[in-house]
C-alpha cells in the first residue's frame, strides 16, 4: 500500500530553466510540490536562491544552478550537476526565453539575435545536454515551452515566432524520433500570461500599439501554465500529451 504522504513525482528529479521568475518559477514550485527534486537554472542566482528556501521550507528538494542558456557549457554543467545531485535527469522544463517584439523596419537586429540565441539555440542546448542521460535510463520527458505565437504571428512579432515555430517544430519531430525511446515530449504554447515578459520590448511604436491588443481580458496566471505542465509530467508513462494549448477566455490573438 501507497504511504498517505506519497506524491506524484517522488524519486524523480527535474530540471527548469528560466526558474527565477514566471512560469518556470510557478512551474518549479508545482514539481517540487508533487515531490520530484528540482535544479533551478536562470542567471539571477538571488532569485533562485530564494526560490530554493520557499521549496525547501515546504519540506521539497532543490538546487541552484546558475545558467546562462547561451553558453553550451554552463548547460552542460548544469545538466552534470543535476545527474550528480538526483542520480538521473527524469524531467526537462526547456522554458527560458524573451520575447523583445519589434517591427522588422526598426531593425532591432542585436534583439532578433538574442532570440535566437536563448529561444531557440538554448532550447536546443538543454536538449544536447538531458539525451545522453534519458535515452540511457529509457526515460524522460522534455517540455519545451513554445508560445500561440508558435502557431500564429502577431504584429511585431516575426522574429519571435520564427523562434517559437521553431521550438514546435522541434517538438514535433523529437517526439517521433523519441517516442520509441521511451523519451516523452510535450509542446507547451500559453497565450498571454502576466509575466515579466514583455519588459524585455524596447520598440516604442510596438509598445504604443499593442497596449490595447492587450487589454479588455483577464490574462493568464503562471500557475494555470504550470498545472497543465504538471498534469502532462504525471499522466501514465504510456500517455505523451503532445501539446498544450492555452490561451486566455477573452483572447483574440
Ligand atoms: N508570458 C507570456 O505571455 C508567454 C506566452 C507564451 C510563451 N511564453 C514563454 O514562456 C517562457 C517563460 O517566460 P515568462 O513569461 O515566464 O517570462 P519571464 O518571467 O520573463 O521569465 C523568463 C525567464 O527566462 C530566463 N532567461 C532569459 N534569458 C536567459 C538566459 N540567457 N539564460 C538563462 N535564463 C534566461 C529568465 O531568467 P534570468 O533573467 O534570471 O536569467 C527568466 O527566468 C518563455 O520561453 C516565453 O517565451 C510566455
């Protein structure tokens, strides 16, 4: 019989990035919480500091690790640390991001690269860095956080959504490749979500536009991403959810 203090992802550990604020906070706090141990990764180490200290006050597990996605070996090392830490690497939460919308004729060229750098090129480099281990072990599952905008393109918003598509696309074809491995994969694509996000726009024009694109509906909390991530990470080993798509009732976009 089950002990009546057991959880969901006891005896598995997790790995998050972009653990130091919105949905990879809530969704760090949502594992630790069902009991997996979790490696906070992101570059405000003070923030994931803290973060360690509420999981643990809840009696959780959690480490600090700290990463800048854009650099393979910090990656690396943050995937060896979580190996020696928990013994395994069960869950990867490929959520680190920003999304400096813009106009293509403003040219913010430094922006669209950063986007590809950390959206995409750091997507791929937490990927690199868990295979090894999972396909080794015969398990895992690896979330990589897409967006609507990976289904659909805003104003302002090529660059980001060329990132973004990306990163489903990506989904798509690791969980075919990966599925027979017993490697799951899951494409998450939250629309609007209250987040730090948008501070990272510099394009004043953009700014003064999309202000009532963005209004007149409640957006998203963090914790209604991090549940659907939580559902999806403890559904039966035999059911991979390919995709979550979640958007605000009130949205258009
Ligand atoms: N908010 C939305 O409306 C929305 C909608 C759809 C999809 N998303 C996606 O959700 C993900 C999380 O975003 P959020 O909304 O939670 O925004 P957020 O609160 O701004 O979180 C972004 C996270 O990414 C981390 N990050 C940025 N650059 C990094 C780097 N070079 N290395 C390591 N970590 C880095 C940040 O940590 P540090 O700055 O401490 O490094 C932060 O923890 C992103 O991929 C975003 O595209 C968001």
């Amino acid at each position: 019989m089950e002990s009546p203090s057991s959880q969901p992802l006891d005896g598995q550990s997790a790995i998050v990035t972009g653990a130091s604020s919105g949905i990879g906070e809530a969704t760090a706090r949502a594992l630790a919480g069902a009991g997996a141990r979790v490696a906070l990764a992101a570059r405000r180490v003070e923030r994931l500091e803290s973060l360690r200290d509420d999981i643990e006050g809840e009696g959780g597990t959690a480490v600090v690790v700290e990463t800048d996605v854009t650099d393979r070996d910090q990656v690396q090392a943050l995937a060896d640390k979580a190996q020696s830490e928990f013994g395994g690497i069960d869950i990867l939460i490929n959520n680190a991001g920003l999304m400096p919308l813009s106009y293509m004729k403003n040219l913010h060229e430094e922006e669209w690269e950063r986007m590809v750098d950390v959206n995409l090129k750091g997507v791929l480099y937490n990927i690199g860095a868990v295979l090894p281990v999972m396909t080794k072990q015969g398990s895992g599952h690896i979330v990589n956080i897409s967006s609507v905008a990976g289904r659909r393109v805003m104003p302002g918003g090529a660059v980001y959504s060329a990132t973004k598509f990306g990163v489903r696309a990506l989904s798509e074809g690791m969980r075919d490749e990966l599925g027979a491995e017993g490697i799951r994969v899951t494409s998450v694509e939250p629309g609007a979500v209250d987040t730090e996000l948008p501070e990272t726009i510099t394009d004043e024009e953009l700014m003064d536009d999309i202000e009532g694109m963005m209004s007149g509906f409640d957006i998203l909390e963090s914790e209604d991403i991090a549940r659907k991530i939580l559902e999806a990470v403890t559904s039966p080993e035999h059911v991979n959810v390919e995709e979550i798509v979640i958007m605000p009732s009130g949205q258009r976009m």
